[in-house]
C-alpha cells in the first residue's frame, strides 16, 4: 500500500511524520542488485537496513560498493546495535544531530572519532558550518558556501549525491567534499531544490 508523509512547517522548523504502509523490501530487488551496470548501493535510511539486514552482504556479493545515510527516526537513532548492523558499508554520511545521537558527542572530531573505525569512510553533514570527512585517521573539513537559502528540505541528499558522483568517479576526499557541499549549496537556494538542481541552473 501507500506510504503517507506529512511536511509540517511551524515556523523556520520542520518535521517529518511518516505512517510506514508496511516492510520495506521492494519485489524488484533481486532484479535491481542482479542489474549489470550497477555499481553502488545508496540506503537513504537506517531503517530500510533495519528491515533487511542482510541488504549490504547481498550488494556486496553482487560487488557493488554500498553508502549509508542513517535519517533521523527517533525510534531507531538511538539503537545501540546501529553501527554493527552497518557492518561493510563504505561511506556513512549521517549530519550532526544523527551522529550526535548515535554517538552520545557532538563535537565533530569526537564523533569522526567515534564513527571511523566502523566505517572506511565518514561524512559529516554540518549545514552552514561546513562538512568533515574522515578516512585512514585523516580528518578533512570544508566550509559551507555562502549563498541564500530559501529551503533546506533535501539539502543533504543533495550533498549525498554530489559526494558520492565524485566518489564513484574516483576524485580525492577533498574533491568528494567539495563536490557534496557544492550540490547541498545548490539545493538550499529554492524552494523543493530538486528543480535547481535538475535545471543545472
């Protein structure tokens, strides 16, 4: 069935709610990690790991890479079993209030303290302070741009593909974050971002 969600805006915050129609596992998944020209796995929630744990060993063995943006859901951010669960996931990029609820800090070195030895590579989303990426015990951060913004819905998915594009193409860390800051600053300009970003305007 379908899943229902609710954007509720009360003021410059925003929220949200979501009544999940059932598991998340999609009938063409078999079909879409079987896909030749597959080459990387995006999971955009914890929770879609949470459903199918086994999701990141099937794309491996199909010999995709994998990423992870873990998302807020306030009844899986704070599950002490989060991080095994991500075993084998290449890139986590979570933003500072999920790295601050999985990890207990939220002072960004800590947290890339704390996360990098479960995962190769950490990204971390900080919005108008900038990214942190953190492989091989090397911190790098980047500042943000400064441009207006008008709506930050989708800002870090933004920054995820933008980082990941660069990635799969082989740029170096400092490139990967410029280019995810690059898309995130993108998508914060106009209202719903994905038209910004599609126009190349």
């Amino acid at each position: 069935g379908p899943q229902v969600t609710v954007a509720a805006v009360v003021g410059q915050d925003r929220a949200f709610l979501t009544r999940r129609a059932g598991p998340a596992l999609p009938a063409t998944l078999d079909a879409a990690l079987d896909w030749d020209e597959a080459r990387h796995l995006h999971i955009a929630e914890y929770a879609t790991l949470h459903e199918i744990p086994d999701l990141v060993s099937r794309a491996k063995k199909k010999g995709l890479t994998v990423s992870l943006d873990p998302s807020w859901d306030a009844t899986l951010i704070y599950d002490r079993g989060l991080l095994r669960a991500c075993e084998g996931v290449d890139l986590f990029l979570p933003n500072l209030e999920e790295a601050e609820a999985i990890t207990g800090s939220a002072d960004p070195e800590a947290v890339l303290a704390k996360l990098s030895p479960a995962f190769p590579l950490v990204l971390l989303k900080g919005g108008a302070k900038g990214a942190w990426a953190m492989s091989n015990g090397r911190m790098l951060h980047a500042p943000a741009e400064t441009v207006p913004v008008i709506d930050t819905t989708g800002a870090g998915d933004a920054f995820n593909a933008g980082f990941i594009d660069a990635w799969l193409n082989e740029a170096s860390d400092e490139a990967c974050l410029k280019a995810g800051i690059r898309f995130g600053s993108r998508a914060v300009q106009a209202a719903g971002g994905a038209k910004l970003l599609a126009s190349g305007d």
